[in-house]
C-alpha cells in the first residue's frame, strides 16, 4: 500500500525520509549491534543522540544562552499546570489570552495554582479573531502572561509575538513551532508538545529563561521540577528514548531542507494556495479573519453540512485522510505541518475542486 497523505491534527505526517532512515536504522543503530529501543539512555550511543538532538534545535531556534532546553514527559496538557508550578515564583496572579480551545484549557488548569488574569478573550467572535494587543489588561503584578501561537483546533494564528510590557511571556507553540522563524529572547517560556511539528509524541520541549526557574514548592514532584531536570540533563527519570531518537531525525531533515526559513517559505506558499482555493469556491468556507489564519490548521466547512460524509469517502478513495474537523467546530481540518509535501496539497486540492463540481 502507497503511503496517503495525512492531514491529521497530531500526532501527524511525518518525513518519508525520516521514517526510511528510522527503518534502516531499526535493528542495528550505527554498529552498536541494538536497536535505539534497545539502549540504556545513560550509555554513549543514546547520550551522543540526546546531545545531537539538543544541538541541532538550539542551532534552528537560535536559543540564546541564558536558556535551558528540557525534554520531559507529560505532553503539553501536563505544562499547563507544571508552568504556574514552577514559574510563579511567590507570585499569586498569571495573565492568560484565551483564544480557543487550547488556551481555554491553559485556563482552566492554571486556576488550580493561581488567580488567573483574563487579559483578552476571542470568545464572543467565537474564536475566529485575535484581540488587538494594545487592549490586553497587562497587570505587572502576574508572574508571566500565557498565549497559544496557534490555535490547532479553530485555525487562529498570531502573525507577530505580543508585547507585554516586561510581564514575561509564556507561548504554547505546540502547533506551529518550527514552521517560523521566532525571537526566543522575546520570551520566558516556550513549549510544545512533539507530535505536531518535530516528530511523534512522547515529549514536550520546554524552553525556559533561567532567571524564571528554581523557585518552587517542596511538594512538587521533582520530575516536574525544571531547575532540578535542567540540572540533570531532562534524565531524572528514563525518558522516551525512541521519541527522543525519532525527534532528532526530524531536525536532521529540517536542516537538509534549509532551516526554518526554508520551511517558513513553504508553508505560506502551501497555505496561501489552499485558502486561496476555499475563497474562489462557491461550496467551502473558512470563518476566521484574514488577519490571523493558520498556516498550519486550515479548518473549512461545507455549505451544506450533508455533503460532509461523502466529502470524507471521496477524499479517503483519493488517500487524503485525517482531513475531519473537530467535534467544537464541524466539518474539515487540513493541518499542512513542515512534513506536509507540496504534492499532498496540491491532491487536496485538485480533489476539493472535482468534488464541488461533481456533488
Ligand atoms: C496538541 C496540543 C496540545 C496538547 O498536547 P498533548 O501533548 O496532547 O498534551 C496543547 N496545545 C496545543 C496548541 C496543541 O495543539
């Protein structure tokens, strides 16, 4: 069977060439005689992987010294309560941007820790929109201000980084890091969650500004501590090794494709192409404001919700899958990440077209 093309949400595509590798590499890895699975994670092999992999996204990010790189367990669900565990620093107030779905849930966990801020909220356009940043309530008083990047499942992206007026910033770029050249230093923390962008899941990156960390309660679990997994190279406890391997991989690929402007080049060219295709069409829309559409979820509903199903059947017989939108908003997602090929947009879109005229 040929390989679809897979526009899932995440976990999501991954590289042809990243895989190959990964196969050929399965059962023996560089002649050490095991397989990746197979290593202790103290032992040369993996170390030499584990520092390559920290490397290469340091070198692609352009991540400053005076931040550490962590790669823990939990996802990025489990860093929306570990960030107000570490970060508040005797602090009780965080500001919080709700702008759908993700940081509503940012939100939520947070207030376990925390008074929480509403500094500006998209809800009332019902997530389709990004309220301007000179109106945020920015109290100087909160520990940090939380924002999501990209909002994977409404298809709402910032365009520039917010300005916060020295509160620091904390982004959960889950969906779009990667796809787009960023300022670190503009930032306190960044993390995300590895199944979108860099690889499968299994990891979160956190990356974190070091004058924000080493303050915390005794009665967090020391894992979840970032100081004490900073001070240990994320190996407190074993980490998820053959994740950790695959991620890697994929910022080998990323590398060989140029850089993230290389790719930043191909998603606005990839994403463009797709919206263009939704607006001249008479049958798919898209809701949210030009101003702040995704490059990497591109959420589209038919005019006659009916024609959902066969649209589904149709585009599976044509190998496009994953390509049904989420439960909150209806209808189709295509999430077009660094690993989509222009080739798997350009079937998407060829197969829209024929479909409008044929239904
Ligand atoms: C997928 C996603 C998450 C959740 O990630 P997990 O690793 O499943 O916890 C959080 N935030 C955003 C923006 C996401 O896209």
């Amino acid at each position: 069977m040929a390989r679809a093309f897979n526009f899932s949400a995440g976990p999501s595509v991954l590289p042809d060439e990243v895989l190959k590798q990964a196969q050929a590499e399965l059962l023996d890895w560089r002649s050490s005689g095991m397989s990746v699975m197979e290593m202790s994670h103290r032992g040369k092999e993996f170390m030499s992987i584990a520092e390559e992999f920290k490397a290469d996204l340091i070198e692609l990010m352009a991540i400053p010294d005076n931040y550490k790189v962590l790669f823990l367990q939990g996802g990025a669900t489990g860093q929306f309560s570990f960030i107000p565990q570490n970060i508040l620093r005797g602090k009780t107030k965080a500001c919080y941007v709700n702008t759908g779905a993700w940081s509503t849930k940012a939100i939520k966990a947070a207030k376990n820790y925390c008074d929480v801020i509403l500094s500006a909220s998209a809800e009332s356009s019902n997530f389709t929109d990004i309220p301007n940043v000179s109106d945020w309530v920015l109290d100087q008083d909160a520990a940090y201000l939380h924002y999501t990047s990209n909002e994977t499942i409404q298809g709402v992206e910032f365009q520039e980084i917010p300005e916060t007026k020295g509160i620091p910033l904390v982004c959960d770029m889950s969906s779009n890091i990667l796809s787009r050249p960023v300022d670190v230093s503009r930032y306190g923390i960044i993390y995300a969650g590895t199944q979108k962008n860099m690889g499968p899941s299994g990891i979160a990156v956190v990356i974190v500004r070091d004058d924000l960390i080493g303050e915390v309660d005794k009665s967090l679990p020391e894992i979840f501590d970032y100081q004490k997994q900073a001070n240990n190279d994320s190996m407190l406890n074993t980490p998820a090794t053959y994740n950790w391997y695959l991620v890697g991989l994929v910022m080998k690929w990323l590398k060989a494709q140029g850089g993230i402007a290389a790719i930043e080049k191909q998603n606005i060219a990839q994403a463009t192409k797709l919206y263009q295709a939704i607006e001249i069409s008479d049958l798919y829309s898209n809701p949210v404001d030009k101003a702040y559409r995704s490059r990497m979820n591109i959420p589209f509903v038919l005019k006659d919700n009916t024609l959902d199903k066969a649209f589904l059947a149709g585009a599976d017989k044509n190998a496009l899958i994953g390509l049904k939108g989420h439960r909150l908003v209806g209808g189709m997602r295509a999430s077009i990440y660094n690993a989509m090929t222009d080739t798997g947009v350009d079937a998407l879109i060829d197969f829209m077209v024929e479909f409008e005229k044929t239904s």
